[in-house]
C-alpha cells in the first residue's frame, strides 16, 4: 500500500492540534484541587529580582524570557478592594509569567501594571488582590515577615 504524502500530513498536523487540545485542557481542567483567589509566597518567588539585563540592571522581570518590568506611577492608583479603573485598559499578564502562578479562579483575570501584579474580578473589575513585585517593597515584605 502506498502512503500519499498529503495524508500523512494531515494526520500530523490532527495529532499536533489534538495533543495541544489536551494538553490546554489538562492545564486549565476545573478537577484538580483547590483554585486561590489570592497571591501566595509562591507567585511571588515567580520572578526574578536585581538582574542584568542587556547594558542595564533590571529591579523586577522574568529574566530568562529578557523581561523586565519599570516601575509606572499608574500602579499607586490600584487599590484592593476598590475597581479597577476605568480609564486604564487591564493588559493580561505575559502568559509565560501567568503559567508559572499558582492556578487562580476562573472568574478572576490576572493583570499586570508595572511592577505591580493584580488578581479582579473578570466581570465586575473589582480588585481582589494586589503583588507589588519592586525589589525594594520586597525586601521589605522579606523582613517584615521575618519578624
């Protein structure tokens, strides 16, 4: 039996979308245990602080995808418990970032300002929670948590 080149193609290319399909579906499945509807230690620990990058030192990023984060004066106007907003548009958090946290709720959108990570409410832009990513503040929140 002869194989045509564009049925082996096609059945590459089912394979290829259906091991994505799956493997979307496994990392965004609803089973497995508990969802936060806060940031953790763990989120935090995510990025990296004080490194070099390029000719210049970088406080806050994800150092391997070449990241850094500046610091913006719109994040002072964020505060927990408050709405989001209006007049600033909620940019999603680089996806590479948003998949190395911790698995929040599905009604929650994580958004990043900054140097400023927050966690609101998808319908109502009510923000939940607040991570202010700055080497400064977390060295800060370090030493305050030691005691």
């Amino acid at each position: 039996m002869k194989y045509n080149i564009d049925y082996i193609l096609t059945g590459l290319a089912v394979a290829a979308i259906g091991g994505g399909a799956l493997a979307l579906s496994a990392h965004s499945s609803t089973s497995s245990g508990s969802v936060a509807t806060q940031f953790t230690a763990n989120d935090t620990a995510v990025f990296d602080r004080n490194f070099d990058l390029a000719d210049r030192n970088c406080d806050v990023g994800l150092a391997a995808q070449q990241l850094c984060f500046e610091r913006t004066a719109l994040e002072d106007r964020i505060a927990v418990g408050e709405a989001f907003p209006e007049t600033m548009y909620p940019l999603a958090l680089e996806w590479r970032a948003n998949l190395a946290l911790e698995r929040k709720a599905e009604n929650l959108k994580t958004v990043r300002i900054g140097q400023s990570i927050i966690l609101m409410e998808r319908n109502t832009r009510m923000v939940v929670d607040k991570m202010d990513l700055s080497g400064q503040r977390h060295a800060e929140a370090d030493t305050t948590a030691a005691g």
